[in-house]
C-alpha cells in the first residue's frame, strides 16, 4: 500500500518579510525585493544589489525557528501532545549552514595591512547576529535539521541536503517518499538561505548577476540575485492527518530527480536533464503533461538557463508547450538558494489554494525562441488542479515537484 501525502502547514519568510501575506501582495502583484545589499560591504564587487529580508535577526538559526514555529501552529501539532506521532518525524532541511560565522574565521588567516580588512569583516558579523551569539558549530548544515528534531521531540531519519539550489525541493521529496512508503506519518521539510558576503563574493566572480533587476525569460536579461528566504513544511500521511482532524492544504503527487552531467555550472543546452525530471515526477504521479495547469519555473534570468529550461518544457509539454501558464517568481523574491525549492513550493500551493498564479515580473522583450506563456502581464486567475515547480543547481542537478488540489473526505483513496 502506498501511502497519499498532503501539506497541513508551513512556515515561510521571504525578502519582503515575515508570512505568506507578504506572497500575497508582492509576488503575486509582481512587486520586486530587490535593492542595494545594506548588510555587508560591496564596494569591490561588480553587483551591488540582493534581496534582504527587513527582519532584524537575518540568520539562519532564527529563520528556522520561526518557520517552524509557523508550521506547527498551521498543522495543528503541539510536541507535548502528539508524541506519538512525532517520535519518528523525518526531518530534511537543504541548507550549507550558516555562512557568516565562517568570515571571522576566515579573517584572521588573512593579510590585514591597516587592519582594516579583518575589522570589517569582523565588525559585519557581529553586527548580524548581535542578538544571539553563534559558533564555529553552526556552519554544520546538520544542526538545523537537529535543532528541529529536538523541538519536536523526533527520534527519526534527520537530514541535510546540500547539493545547492534543488536541495530543499530535494529535502521535499525525501521527506515525501518516506511517508508514501510507510516509513513515517510525519515529515519536517524545507530550507534556509541568508545572503552573506561568502556567496555573494562568489557568484560575483562568476559574473552571474544582474544590475539591479532580475528579468526572467526575456531579452533584456542579465542574471540572478541573490535572496533570503526560507520555509519549512510539515507533511503528512493523508490518513493520519484527518483522523487526527488536521485541514490538508494541498496534495503531493509525484517527484522527479536527474542530473545532466554536462558542465560544473551550465546546464545541458538542449534542457534534456530538467525534461529528464519533470517526466520522472509526472510517471511516479500517474499523470501526463496534458494535466499540468501551471508550471513555477526555476527562471533564475541568466542568459542560458532560461534558454536550456525554454527548450526543456518545448520537450516534455510537446504542441501544448505554448498554451501551458509558466512563471518565475524569482522575479520579485530572487535566488534563494538552497531555500528556493520550499520556497517556490509554497508559492505553488498558495497558487492552488488561491487559484491564481504569479506573473514573471520585469519582462521586457520577447527573445528568440523564447515564446512560451511567460504570465508577463500579471497575476492569472484560472481554474488550477495541478502544478509543478521545478528547481535545477550547479552540477547539473534538476528537480521536479508535482502538487495538486484535493477534496478531502472520508473515504481514503490509497495508490
């Protein structure tokens, strides 16, 4: 027996603040986070702008525990009550760890002159987690996802993912076939990001970020930026979740990994690896390309990505491709990282819950051969059932989640 999986809850913080109202009235009005980075020094950098969540505690201890926090409270669970259910919670977080405790550690084998560099770099962290101190230990991507086996008193299957930018949608589907299988009711998934100077720095030297602005799919494109963001989710086995009275949000359906192997950084330019798992999600769902509804794209807006990605959904959709809803909300949140999977899986859900779907913000011109239904005129209203959000990272890796609306009853529908 295969076991239906559903979301009764999540917790979410994204670059315009705190919740999902935020995702309400900014991602789908097309209203973009992006400004100069205020937390650390760009002065030697080609790109200047991020996406910093207004929040005074940007770390990722504090994210974590709120976005739990958040996804109790939504599911319905309390630790001192339903003991019997988390004692065996799986729990997955995509995350690196929390890169700023890394700088002073890294400043003091460094050439300082005037002192100057040391003492930046030193004084820029202390000024980000002033309210809390931190050690050398939270640069372990493992602790979060211990810090929420604690909490929730789980003596279960405790993970990181950090296999980059599909690691939270990864940590989703860990989590999900643990449940569809039988080896838990109960799953704590998602992911952290917060931009600091270590990741920055790095994708500036790659040359990979844009100006000011993220544009999706269109010809004025430049690149990514980079977002904090955050989410964690609680998943649960259908059956479990409503003779315990839990609401389910949304269904899980299917999901789908592969890895191009092409190139350390760029995806394979025939998008065959992203086709690759989208077509494995929608096998294990039992669907077919004709039942997707809207797709919430990686769209990170780099020159090849979109192009790859384009060319990977003219592959999987075939002569539908053009009449299939496709957007990128990085448009307005930017690249969160490890925590775009989340992230963008709650976006999804909220598009099913609110039948509507965000728009690719900041679009401008069409490019060549690039003529899919981008949603560049603003948020949609349409009938949704089913949708998919994809994900992809450096090395290749490429992750595909398919969610769906349901009726929920008491006749239980095992697969």
């Amino acid at each position: 027996m295969r076991n239906r999986v559903v979301v009764t809850g999540y917790g979410i913080i994204t670059p315009f603040g705190y919740g999902d109202s935020f995702i309400r009235s900014h991602v789908f009005e097309g209203r973009h986070a992006f400004s100069p980075v205020r937390s650390f020094d760009t002065t030697g950098t080609c790109a200047k702008w991020g996406a910093e969540a207004p929040i005074a505690e940007r770390s990722y201890r504090a994210f974590n525990r709120y976005c739990l926090e958040q996804a109790l409270n939504m599911s319905g669970l309390d630790p001192t009550v339903d003991q019997a259910l988390l004692a065996d919670a799986v729990v997955a977080v995509g995350n690196l760890g929390e890169g700023n405790v890394l700088m002073p550690y890294y400043a003091q084998f460094q050439p300082t002159g005037d002192g100057s560099s040391a003492s930046r770099i030193e004084h820029e962290f202390q000024t980000i987690h002033a309210s809390e101190p931190v050690s050398i230990h939270d640069s372990i991507p493992s602790v979060h996802a211990d810090e929420i086996a604690a909490r929730i008193g789980s003596s279960g299957s405790c993970v990181a993912f950090t296999n980059a930018c599909v690691a939270s949608a990864n940590a989703i589907g860990y989590g999900y076939d643990q449940i569809r299988y039988g080896r838990s009711n109960c799953a704590f998934v998602g992911g952290l990001h917060v931009l600091h100077p270590k990741n920055f720095y790095q994708f500036d030297s790659s040359r990979a970020m844009a100006d000011h602005t993220v544009r999706p799919f269109s010809r004025g494109r430049t690149g990514l930026l980079i977002g904090d963001g955050a989410a964690i989710i609680v998943l649960e086995n259908l059956e479990s979740a409503l003779k315990r009275g839990a609401k389910p949000l949304v269904e899980i359906v299917g999901w789908g990994v592969s890895s191009d192997g092409f190139h350390v950084t760029q995806p394979e330019p025939e998008g065959r690896g992203l086709a690759c798992a989208m077509e494995t999600a929608l096998r294990k769902a039992g669907l077919t390309s004709r039942d997707i509804d809207y797709v919430n794209a990686h769209g990170t807006g780099t020159p090849l990505n979109d192009r790859c990605e384009t060319k990977a959904y003219k592959r999987v959709f075939g002569d539908l491709a053009a009449q299939v809803p496709i957007s990128s909300t990085k448009s307005t949140t930017g690249h969160m990282l490890e925590a775009t999977g989340a992230v963008e899986a709650v976006i999804s859900m909220i598009s099913l819950l609110d039948q509507r779907i965000p728009p690719t913000a900041n679009y401008e011109d069409q490019d060549e051969g690039m003529d899919l239904d981008y949603v560049t005129e603003g948020a949609r209203s349409l009938p949704l059932r089913t949708v998919m959000s994809n994900s992809s990272a450096f090395g290749g890796n490429n992750c595909s989640l398919i969610l769906q609306r349901g009726d929920w009853d008491d006749s239980i529908r095992t697969q």
